[in-house]
C-alpha cells in the first residue's frame, strides 16, 4: 500500500472525535495524544511501550490509550491493521459524569490491551455508527454505544439500579412512541426523564429489551410498513417515518422482515388489483 494510503482519517457524527483506519508496517517512536484512543487490531500484532507497561496486542485484541500516556509502537512480523477512535477529554467527562450518576468510575483507561469479545463487539458497533451518513438514528446508537462502551473500561462496580426508573422510562418509550419519525437522543430522554443519560440507556433496555436506538428503529419500521400499505410513495415513506432516504428504509427494512419496501408495496398493488 503506498504510503500515503496507509493511513486514512475519517470525521464523525460526534463533534471532538476522530476515527483513523490504519494498515502500515511503520515503527512510531515515542510520543503522546491529547486525546483518549480507543482502537481495534484488526489483523497483524504490534508491541508497545506504554505507560501502564510492555504491551503486545494481537488481531481481535481492544487497544487503549490515555491523555498524556507516552507510549510507542512496532509491528510483531509484518504490517498490522487497526482501527481508532480518538476523542477530546471533555466527551469522556460528559460520559463519566453520566454513569458516575449511577454507579463509581475511575477518569483512565487501566488496560493498554483487552481481549473481551463483547467490548471487541461494542467498539466495532461504536465505529460504524460514529463515521456512519445516517443520521439522527445513527447519532443516538453513537451516543448509546459509546455511554456502555466508556462504562465498560472506567466503571470501578456495579450498583443497584436507580428507583423510580420504571416512571421514568413510561414517559421516554411515551416520547417515542408519540412520534418516531421526530429526531431524538440520549440528551433530549435525559432533560425528559430526569435521569442522566447512562441511567436512560441502562433502564430502557432493561424496561423493554431494546436500546432506545433499537426501540425507535423498530417504531419507525413500523410505521414505513403502516404508510407503504397505505399506498404512500417509497421516498415520502422514509422520510414520514423518519429514516435518512430510501435507501436507508430499504436496508432497514430488509434486515428487520426480510423483504424490501418495493416487495410490499407491489404485493398491496397486486391485492388492489384484485379487488
């Protein structure tokens, strides 16, 4: 790969981060970031200095780095594959001040390298969303993810669920329901609810078993099949029901049922047909 494609920066939905995509065989000497840095090693290894220690870091393996943290890095036997995320200290403090709400938080990364496949799992989820194109859905699984996954490495314990969340989580699934083509976020169920955002995201899914992302796209699944069946034009259905485009409905779509939004509404002009 020449060199000036081994490395690629990508802007995200989530003003003070940055994600990198990186496959390179280049040794880094020393050196910190201002930011926090989660990442992914995607294919290869590499061995590094850091501040909490030697680390070496296979495919598979979450990787971490603090504000300020010297470290280094060196490919094991060949160029290695990763991928980043980069975000300014003031994100993690909103984050932190979230889930300190609820339960006791440490302010660093205490691992350099995690090899857990439900975290592994979690970052991956939090790129796609975080240099996704689909907009406000795609902004509150962002803002999801990256609560569970922050809470994931920092949390100290577990504690006891907050009381009076059930009401609390009556009047946010209330809000959805209401209007599912409206954009919403962890912000907006918080300032309604009175919980802080981690609360909402951790209430919710126990209360439904959806995330509030996963909850809103099943909501405005439903209400694209209501106004497809209705007749309305596939265009006017995504946009009526809250999805970006067409396109966007139509994958939905396609993973929730099975079939697309053009199959239904050619099966509903066959059955008018046949009237």
């Amino acid at each position: 790969m020449p060199a000036e494609r081994e490395f690629e920066a990508i802007g995200c939905l989530l003003p003070g981060m940055m994600a990198v995509a990186a496959h390179s065989a280049r040794a880094f000497g020393r050196h910190t970031h201002d930011e926090y840095g989660i990442g992914l090693i995607a294919a290869g290894a590499q061995r590094s200095a850091s501040g909490r220690g030697p680390v070496e870091a296979g495919a598979g393996d979450v990787i971490t780095v603090n504000p300020g943290e010297v470290h280094d890095g060196a490919p094991i036997g060949g160029a290695r594959a990763w991928r980043m995320l980069y975000f300014d200290p003031a994100i993690a403090a909103r984050a932190l001040d979230d889930i300190a709400a609820d339960q006791p938080v440490g302010a660093e990364f205490t691992a350099p390298a995690i090899r857990h496949a439900a975290i592994r799992t979690r970052f991956l989820s939090l790129y796609e969303a975080m240099t996704a194109r689909d907009g406000d859905a795609a902004r509150l699984h962002g803002d999801e993810t990256f609560l569970a996954l922050i809470a994931d490495l920092f949390v100290a314990r577990q504690a006891a669920s907050s009381s009076g969340a059930e009401a609390a989580i009556r009047i946010a699934r209330q809000r959805i329901d209401d209007d599912p083509a409206a954009p919403i976020s962890l912000a907006e169920l918080a300032r309604l609810t009175g919980l802080s955002r981690f609360q909402v995201l951790r209430a919710f899914t126990r209360a439904t078993g959806f995330t509030p992302h996963a909850y809103l796209m099943q909501r405005r699944l439903h209400l694209a099949r209501r106004l497809v069946r209705a007749g309305r034009p596939l265009a006017a259905a995504a946009l009526g029901s809250g999805f970006a485009d067409q396109s966007h409905m139509t994958r939905a779509f396609a993973r929730a049922f099975g079939y697309s939004p053009g199959t239904l509404a050619a099966a509903n002009a066959r059955h008018a047909e046949g009237r």
